[in-house]
C-alpha cells in the first residue's frame, strides 16, 4: 500500500461559517481523494495534527471545515494567507457512491465531508441538523439541504427508502443506524497519526477493537 | 549508530515505507494472549506531550509467530520484538520461540499491571531461555537508575533501551480524566530532559549499549542523546506527526553533528559525561 506524502501546503484563507472555520489550503500536487477520506492537518504550536475530512476540493485547493473548541482547531482557524502548514493524506476509507437513491445525513460540525460528497453524488436531498440557528449557517455549503434545529432531529423528518450517507455525533449515528441498518456511517475518534501507527483511534467493530483510521472512517453493516 | 522506532509507534505492516527508512524496526509489544487494549479514550494531546493507555493491543504470541512474524521478514529490514507478559516465565517462553531478531522486553508499560517479579528477575528467566540479543526497556520511574541497570546487567540483558513512558494524567474542561484509564504514558517534547538525565545516569552505571529514546523530534535531540552516552537512538510521538521523520533525523544528526566539529553523529558519544567546567569573569 502506498502511503500519500506529508506536504508543506500554503494557507490560501480561512472563512467563517456560522460558528465554524472553513481553512483553505493550496492543493499543489496532493489528491483530495474521495469523500469521506480525511486528512491530518498541522496545527501550529501542537504536539499532533488534526484529522479533517475534506469539505471541498475547488480549484487548485484543499477545504477543511472545522469547529475551533480545542487548542488545535482554534489554532487552524487563526491561520492567515501565506501560513504555511504540513498536510498528510487523504487517508482512510470513504464513502461508496454506487448508491442507488442517495440521502446525506449531517449533524453539527459532521456535516463537514457532506459538501464535496454532494458533489461527487451530483447533489443529492440532504438532511442537516444543528444545535442552534447560527451553527445551521453551515447548511449553505450544502445543496437541496432540508434543515432541524434542535430539539428537532435527523431522525425526525429522514425520508425512507433511502441510501444514507451519514456523518455526525455518535448519538445521532447511532439513532440513523438504528432506522437504516445498512446506512454508511462515518465515524470520528481521537488520532495521533491517521495512518495505522498509534493505534488511539480504535473502536468496536465486529465486537473487536479496530483502528478507524485503517477500516473506516466511513463504516457499513452490509 | 542505528536509529529505530520506539516500540507501539509504528505499524511496519501499514507503512512499510517508514519501517524501511528505519535501521531496525521493533515491533508493538506482544503478549501470550491476543489483546484487544483499553477502551476508548486512549490518547489526548497535552501542551508539549501525549498521553497513550492503548494497553497493549496486540495479536497474542501464537498468531504473532505464525502470521505477524513472516509478513515482517519479508519486509527485509530487521527486526527487534518487543515482548511482554504478566509473569516472568511468560515473558520467557515468548522469547524461547523467537530466532534471528533482537529481543526488547517491555519491563515498564504504564497500562497494564505489573508482572509481580521484578525487572532483573524477568530478564534473568528470558536470559535462560534465549540466546538472542536481549534489550531491557526501563521505566523512567527507577529511584536509582544507576542500581537498576546493574541489576539488569547481572541479570543478564545485552542492552538497555531508555526510557518508557512517564505515567502522566490530563482533565477535559469539565475536570473528568481525558483518558477512560484515568492515566497513561506520557511521550513527546516534555519528556526529553527525562530521557537524557537516565541514560546519563545509565551510562555512569555501565557500558552496555543503550537505545536513547524520549522525547526526539530532531537531529538534535537524538544528538542530544547520544552526548549522553546512548549508542542507538528511537523515535516515538514524532512519528505521529511526522511519517517522514526517520530520513529527516538521519539527516540532521549528521549535519548537526559536522557543525560541532564531529566527524559524525558517534564523535559525540558520552560527550556529556565530562562538563568543562567554565568560569566567567
């Protein structure tokens, strides 16, 4: 298995979204690979890197949509034109576009990898929900988005009969995994490496402990 | 000089590529039983360090001989195992079925409990049973580094490396441990000044090789070390963040050491252990 190379990429901006940062980068030579496929992120001044999903490939750029809460994503957001930062990726399996009769399903800040998978999906219905009003500003990246607040949920208004490709806190992947048992669900856990060596990002599949970044992040029953 | 990987910061079998820029690949500890580890959270991210309570995860002895182990020597490079166990007589029949690598007991892992013989009795028990090259990983938590390495060396072990993790704890915002062990082994920058005060202390003590490990994320650093009186040195946390980090550590050892007037990285070997003593007017 070939291993992508760690880059040195130029910050080309970064854009708020409602309570959340969209960091662009130069893409230069790197491959945005496909949706659901994350890559880890320099944050200045920390230990480790960050894992991102891709938000949107525009020309010659990379675009990672991230909620600055912690040391390392606030350090992403405060980064300026002409920053430059390490970039490794894209690492991990996505999603599956040989679905039949799409549905993306977002909740929060998991809604990040939804645009560039709207994307290669050809925009298909999308189902968002957020905490509040300002975090939903979001949903614009997104297109034939339906929008709940809470304590609307997903789950509430998800149409059936559905090919759904999810990602978003663990309780609402659960409860959609719950209604679809075949739904594609992308997954998030703490990485130091995101390439198989640290072995921190490890959750329960088939009733073992495996690393998400080598089997997922994007994980199916079927 | 031979830069290695420290052991549970490398899958070789996932990155071959990294293994192979190493000049020794050790791998993840294994046990006689296969383990699943700890559950999650098992890492977080301090200001200047990690913290790890992975517990061990690994696929037990017999299916580490018969699949692990072949996949890993067809990757040509050699190989170092790490072994560990929850008794000594389990430490020492892993070791009595291992030929042709270098054997590391993992003597000081954070995140199990302790096997109830001591580090010296271990490697006493795995010396009678192997003939191989036997590596004792020591904890950095030994009250008299000097006492614990010539236990270890009566005991039998060809080399030491040093050092494992500190066991170190952090708090989210709303005070709850951010590890589900509660506490872990502590790795990264923080833990440089840790690592060379040991194997300083290790190299007053004895004149086994060392593998100088704790806290590496440069050419310097891993100098650093070698002043210090390490013979080898491994890389950990830095491989997390940079995958590229053995070709570039290599390559800045040795031109930081050309630029102190070494002729290479060895010249600077124990140059630690005599201060000049200097006096400022």
């Amino acid at each position: 298995m070939s291993r992508p190379r760690r880059e040195l990429r130029r910050v080309v901006g970064v854009e708020g979204c409602g309570p959340y940062a969209l960091v662009r980068v130069d893409r230069g030579t790197i491959d945005p690979g496909d949706p659901g496929q994350f890559f880890m992120l320099e944050a200045p001044g920390r230990v480790l890197p960050r894992p991102m999903s891709l938000c949107l490939a525009p020309r010659g750029e990379l675009a990672f949509l991230l909620d600055p809460i912690g040391p390392g994503t606030r350090a992403l957001a405060a980064l300026g034109p002409g920053d430059h930062i390490h970039v490794l990726g894209p690492l991990g399996n996505g999603f599956r576009l040989d679905v039949p009769r799409p549905l993306l399903v977002g909740g929060g800040i998991g809604v990040a990898p939804l645009p560039y998978l709207a994307e290669a999906l050809e925009r298909p219905p999308a189902v968002l929900g957020f905490r509040t009003q300002k975090h939903a500003e979001a949903a614009a990246l997104i297109p034939n988005a339906e929008v709940v607040i809470d304590p609307v949920l997903v789950t509430d208004v998800m149409p059936a009969d559905r090919d759904v490709l999810a990602c978003g806190p663990e309780p609402m992947l659960e409860a959609v995994r719950a209604l679809v048992p075949a739904a594609q669900l992308a997954w998030e856990a703490p990485k130091a490496c995101g390439y198989g060596a640290c072995y921190g990002c490890a959750v329960e599949i088939d009733g073992e402990l495996k690393r998400l970044c080598v089997e997922g992040p994007v994980l199916c029953n079927s | 000089m031979q830069l290695l990987n420290a052991s549970g910061c490398l899958d070789a079998l996932t990155a071959p590529d990294i293994a192979r820029a190493l000049d020794a690949f050790v791998t993840k500890t294994i046990t006689p039983e296969p383990r699943d580890g700890n559950s999650p959270v098992r890492i977080a991210e301090t200001d200047s360090g990690m913290l790890n309570a992975i517990g061990l995860a690994n696929p037990g002895r017999e299916r580490f001989l018969s699949s692990t182990l072949p996949q890993l020597r067809a990757l040509g490079v050699p190989l170092w195992v790490s072994v560990g166990g929850f008794a000594a007589h389990e430490y020492a029949e892993t070791c009595a079925r291992l030929d042709g690598v270098t054997i590391e007991l993992n003597l000081s892992c954070p995140n199990v409990d302790e096997a109830p013989q001591s580090a010296a009795e271990i490697v006493r028990a795995c010396r009678a049973a192997t003939t191989n090259p036997l590596y004792a990983k020591v904890s950095p938590h030994a009250w008299d580094m000097g006492e614990t390495v010539r236990a270890l060396e009566a005991a039998g072990a060809d080399g030491l490396s040093m050092v494992n993790t500190l066991r170190g704890a952090a708090l989210d915002a709303r005070l709850r441990p951010k590890l589900a062990r509660g506490s872990g082994g502590y790795s990264g920058p923080a833990i440089k000044p840790v690592a060379l005060a040991a194997v300083l202390a290790a190299r007053r003590a004895t004149d086994l090789p060392i593998v100088g490990m704790g806290g590496v994320t440069s050419g310097r650093d891993a100098l650093e070390l070698i002043a210090c009186g390490a013979t080898h040195v491994a890389l950990g946390t830095v491989l997390f963040s940079d995958p590229d980090a053995p070709s570039r550590v290599h390559r800045e050892l040795v031109e930081e050491s050309l630029q102190l007037g070494f002729a290479d990285p060895e010249g600077a070997f124990c140059a630690a252990l005599d201060p000049v003593v200097t006096m400022e007017n």
